[in-house]
C-alpha cells in the first residue's frame, strides 16, 4: 500500500495522470530503504506523453503534490521527478515561479527532515542556491514575499545545522563550517535589515506590525547561532538581545509574539552561561502558555487554542531542563520534566517534532538524576522521587512505580520508533546508549542495535565498534533465528565502522563474516560483499609489494 495518506492524496487531486500515479505507486510500496534509492528517472519515462498544455488547478495540483513528498514523506528524489516533468511543460509565467519556489521549498522541507547529518547540510546549501536563483530571476514575482518568508526560516534551519556539525568538527573542518555559518548567516541578516528598512515609518497597520516583529526575531535567531559560532559573540549577543528587547515591549511580554521574545531571550542567556535568567525567562513562557490546569480559565479555553499554546511549552520546556540542569538543580528539573509528560498526556495533546525533542531533554534528565518515577503514564500524574522508599511511602507501587533510568529508556524508545529516519532518530539512539551503557542494565537485541546505531550515526566509530561488538556477545546465548535476523546488519555495521576509521582488514573480514557465515540476508548481502571487495582491495594496494599479502588472496 501507499505510505498513509500519499496515494490518497494523488488520487483525489488527480495529479500526474493514471501513469504517474501508477509509477509512483510502485516506487512507494518499496520497502525503506529501497524506496530512497530507486531511482527517478524511470517515474519519468513510465509518465504518458504530455499533453500541450493542461489546466492551471492540475498544475497546481502536481506542485502540491511534489510539496507533499517532500514535506510529510521524505521522497526528495520523487518529488524533484514530478517537478521534472513540469519542467517541461509550456507553462504559463505565473505557474513558472511558482514551479521555481517549490523547487526552493523541497529541498528545504527535505533538509528539515533528513536524519543523515551529510545530507541535510547538502539539502539545505542546494535550498539555498534555489532561493538565491529565485531572488536573481524573478525579482518582481508577486509570489517573493512568501519566497521571503521561507528562505529566512531556511537560513536559521540551515545556521541550526552547521551549528550542530561544528559541535563535533575540528582542525580544518570546524574552521571551513565558521566560514560557511558566516557566509549563509550574514546573507539572511542582510536581507532583515534590508527588509526590516521598509517598515521605518511612523503608522503601521496591525498587519505591519506583525511583519516588522516576525523579521526582527528571524534576525535575532541568526545572530544568536552566529555568535555560538564566533570567538568572541557578545557583541552579536548584544545586538540579538536589543531586537528582543523592542519585540517585547512592542508586542507586550504576554502575546503570542512576546511569548516566541522571551523564549529567544532564554536561548540566548544559556548561550551566554547566565542559566539563572535562562530559567527565569522559559520558566516565564512555560506557566503563561499552559498555567495551572485546575485553574478555571484554564478549563474555560477551547482545546484547539490549548494544543496552541502547547506548542510554546514544547519549545521551552528543554531550555528550561538543559538550563536548570546546568544550574546543578537536578530535581527541578525533572519536576519540569515530568510537567511536559503530564501535561501531554493529561490533555491529549498531539506531539510535533519539537515535543519529541522535549521528551529527549526530559529522558535524558531523568538518566542524569536517577532517583523514582510514580504515577500512571498514561493518566498525567507522575511524578519524581529521590529514593524508592520516599516513592513508596508516597502510595506509589506496582505498575505505578518505576526507576527514572526505566522511564528514560521507554522515552528514547518511543521517540526513536515514531521518528524514523528523521534528524531526532540519531538522537534518541544515543540517548538509549548512554542508558544501556549504565551498570545492571539487560535489555533486548533490538534496543542494544539502536544503540549502537546511534553511536554510529553520532560518527563516534570506535564506540560504535564496540557496541556492536557488545552486541554480537549477547546474542551468543540467542536462537539461531535471532542470530540470522541480527547478525548480517549487525556485520555489515561493524563494518562501516572500521572503515571509517580506515581500517580496510578488519572491514573485509567483518564483511566477509557477514557474506559467508550469515549469508542470504535480503536487504544485506550484496551490500556486505560489495564491501568485502572494496576493502580487500584497499588493503593489497596499501601494502603492495608485500608477498605474504598477495599470497593470502591468490
């Protein structure tokens, strides 16, 4: 079947014709992760012959379409395929620039939610490059002031990024990533200022207002990551701060607008190392989006303006952990932790990427803190305890009581399952390995391979060699089917490890193992002997010349 929604969508629009549709539907019912490598140029010849020129709503329709693969499924190449093949259409100049926007905008939505580091970051520099040929060629196009809008959210996605890759880079590396922070950052804020010009003037209408805000906390983001990324930040701190400031005051410190100020000024003090008003400033946004839930103006508001504010709590709840955390103040930090589980929970708020982010920085709290969580998850009561006896005296026992490691480890659990392939999986994989890694702790084959997979995907290759190694002793006591479904992948990784390390002889013989001793894996077989061939090779011409080499692979 199609992935949920996909071909109801092209069927109801009625996009790319029958053919279309049928291809598409064929390359989707692959299994992950053949369904990212076909390739899309044979989507493009099972297309039927286009006709000469087709109505203005089925235009539209294939570019929301395109959007729609890209935005909620991932399929980046499908989609550029069905932007191909309006490439070539005679189409009329409006429907021209709104073809080369959404080139801009898939590349972007596909970069947002790439899990592969690598590839997003290339994502985001070919998003980028769109926007900019979107700027130089259609410099009066009715549709620029949207193009605006996502290309300045684009520059802060893509700093966020680069930000995150500097975090780990060194020597060159780290120093070619400040110049391409600066390079992409410095453009936005060009464009804010440049934009942000326009609305110096006495009256402004409401709407107005809105804009000239919206630019001036895109431009006090960029200057943020930017500083994170500098020397010396504080005067780039200083000029963030100055924008938030006017935001606030402006806007007033209780609107939805001041509410987004007060959550960029938390970020900026923990960027600066001032956790005390870090905290002060999240904990703000916190009891002002979603107060006390016994309070009757709280009972008073419609669900969906709640699940609205619950967006801001979502936000803030991990500068508001990560900064008490960081204050030593452990245990109010689990208790705000535990407020974002029950408050989730309580109301039967739906959960977006950023409260996935927050249910991280909530586990990962709780693995810090140890101690005892009791309560019902699914009733929104927890809550944290230093010791089991203080739990326990508490009236919590049963299912109704578990350690905070426990909690923690179902938490990046749940996260990794529901975010496959995304940017957030490589994180809640390596939560789980910091929780599996602490003593005493037996879990299944599946938990220790997610674990291991997030040290790799982390690019921590020599932690990764030995998780998977830890793996591969577990199974020892296992059943041979569990061995068989475990073992080629479990190789096959052991593998790509080694040689990132570039230590070819090791590669080949994980992949060898793998080839031989748990051959006819489906998805892995080809991929661990192509690997065995290509390292092997590596290593006869490293040490050429040397008999004894040659000899074992005569």
């Amino acid at each position: 079947a199609w992935p949920s929604g996909v071909g109801a969508f092209a069927t109801r629009s009625g996009i790319g014709g029958p053919a279309l549709r049928c291809a598409l539907g064929g390359l989707l019912r692959l299994s992950p992760p053949m369904n990212r490598i076909v390739s899309a140029a044979p989507l493009v010849l099972l297309c039927a012959p286009l006709a000469a020129q087709r109505s203005e709503r089925a235009i539209s329709d294939d570019l929301a379409f395109a959007r729609e693969l890209a935005a909620r499924y991932q399929y980046v190449d499908l989609a550029e395929a069905v932007l191909g093949k309006l490439e070539k259409e005679k189409l009329p100049g409006k429907q021209k620039e709104n073809l080369a926007l959404v080139h801009c905008q898939v590349y972007s939505e596909g970069a947002r939610r790439e899990g592969d580091a690598a590839k997003r970051l290339g994502l985001f520099e070919q998003a980028a490059g769109a926007f900019r040929k979107f700027f130089d060629e259609q410099p009066f196009s009715e549709l620029k002031t949207e193009a605006e809008r996502s290309y300045l959210q684009l520059v802060n996605n893509y700093g966020r990024a680069l930000e995150q890759a500097l975090a780990t880079a060194v020597g060159e590396e780290a120093a070619r990533l400040r110049l391409t922070i600066k390079s992409v950052l410095d453009d936005g804020l060009q464009r804010t200022s440049e934009l942000k010009a326009a609305y110096a003037r006495p009256e402004l209408t409401q709407i107005e207002k809105y804009e000239r805000w919206r630019l001036m906390l895109d431009r006090a983001s960029m200057l943020t990551t930017l500083g994170n990324a500098s020397e010396d930040p504080e005067f780039l701190y200083a000029q963030a701060e100055r924008e938030l400031d006017t935001v606030m005051g402006e806007a007033g410190d209780t609107s939805g607008t001041g509410l987004n100020a007060s959550l960029a000024l938390a970020k900026l003090h923990r960027a600066r190392g001032n956790y005390g008003d870090a905290v002060a400033f999240a904990d703000f946004v916190v009891k002002t989006a979603v107060p006390d839930h016994e309070l009757e103006e709280w009972k008073d508001i419609a669900f969906e303006a709640k699940a609205e504010r619950f967006k801001l709590v979502e936000l803030a709840i991990p500068t508001l952990i990560e900064s008490l955390a960081a204050k030593g103040d452990n245990a109010l930090a689990c208790k705000w932790a535990l407020y974002f589980y029950n408050a989730w929970k309580r109301e039967g708020f739906a959960i977006s990427p950023y409260g996935n982010l927050a249910l991280l920085s909530a586990a990962a709290i709780l693995l810090d803190a140890g101690g005892y969580v009791g309560g019902g998850l699914a009733q929104g009561n927890l809550r944290w305890f230093e010791s089991e006896e203080e739990m326990n005296k508490a009236g919590f026992q049963g299912r109704d009581a578990r350690s905070a490691l426990d909690l923690a480890l179902k938490t990046a659990q749940d996260v990794n399952t529901e975010n496959k392939g995304t940017t957030l999986q490589p994180r809640a994989q390596k939560l789980i390995s910091d929780v599996i890694s602490r003593p005493g702790v037996v879990v299944a084959p599946d938990v220790l391979f997610e674990a291991a997979q997030g040290e790799y995907n982390s690019q921590e290759y020599g932690a990764a060699i030995r998780a998977f190694k830890g793996l591969m002793a577990a199974l020892d006591g296992r059943d041979d089917a569990t061995k068989q479904e475990f073992m080629p992948k479990v190789l096959f990784f052991l593998g790509q490890s080694y040689a990132k390390l570039e230590r070819p002889l090791e590669a080949a013989m994980a992949y060898r193992d793998a080839a031989t001793t748990w051959k006819g894996d489906p998805e892995y077989q080809l991929r661990v002997t192509q690997g065995y061939l290509q390292r092997i090779q590596e290593f006869r011409k490293s040490a050429a010349g040397d008999k004894l080499v040659e000899e074992l692979f005569l």
